[in-house]
C-alpha cells in the first residue's frame, strides 16, 4: 500500500482557492467601505444640522414690547425671525405653540398666549424666537421670559 500522492482523485488546486480568497477578502473590504461612508454620512449631516442651527441663531435679538389684552407683541432687532414659540405656564400646567409667522428686521407682530388649551390662569409666558427656511429652528438661547 502507498501513501502519499494518490493518482485519480481531483482537488481543488492551490491557485484557485487563492483566487477564491483574494475575491473574498475585496468583498468583504468593498461591503465595510460602503457601510463605513453611510454611517460618517449620517453623523456628517447630523453635526451639520446642529451646526447650522447655531449658526443661525446668531446675532437674533428681539424684545417683547406689550403684553396687553393676552397677547405678547415681539420687535425684531436682527435678521429675520421665521416665527416664535410661546410657551405659557399657569397653575402647573406648561402648554406650548408654534407660531410660524415671519418678523422681518425692524418690524414686530403679536402673537396670542391667552386661550391657549390647558392653561386657564396664566402666569408666565416665555418667548422663543424661530429661524429658518422650511424649518423652524428655535433659538432657546435667545428666551425671553414675562411673568403675570
């Protein structure tokens, strides 16, 4: 009996499962390369949203000029404002609204707080400026705050 090479039996040669494992690992490259570029797309646009946000949020500056008959009339001092958010505080009960009407620069709009659903005594009413085009970006640092 001989051991060793055995004649008429097929393999698989050498080369080919080269090649079979050089494809694999390109495969395998290609699949985490095209993964790894989605995520950093993902965190990219993430960042630049929040970046964006800041950024236009700078150099807002408006003041709340009446608070008569449940209303807050706001002056726009800087760029553009998109809109506002009052968020009305009375008895416990903290109720906010969007309000997406424009204040160009110099110019000032009022804006209701009373009859606001869920807030029947009102106390405190804080003012947030909004920026943006097509979405509203609020300006919490900028925050005005009238108290009843």
């Amino acid at each position: 009996m001989k051991r060793g090479i055995q004649y008429g039996k097929k393999g698989v040669s050498p080369l080919l499962v080269t090649v079979i494992l050089v494809v694999l690992v390109i495969a395998v490259v290609v699949i985490v390369t095209l993964w790894g570029k989605g995520v950093q797309k993902d965190i990219q646009s993430k960042q630049g949203g929040i970046a964006l946000a800041k950024l236009s949020c700078t150099g807002v500056t408006f003041n709340v000029i009446d608070t008569s008959s449940g209303s807050v009339t706001v002056e726009n001092n800087g760029p553009d404002i998109s809109g506002v958010v009052l968020v009305v505080d009375g008895d416990g009960n903290v109720q906010s609204q969007l309000y997406d009407q424009p204040i160009e620069t110099g110019g000032s709009r009022s804006f209701p707080y009373s009859g606001i659903p869920g807030v029947p005594n009102v106390e405190k009413v804080s003012v947030i400026p909004t920026v943006g085009q097509g979405v509203n970006r609020p300006c919490t640092d900028q925050k005005k705050e009238v108290e009843f």
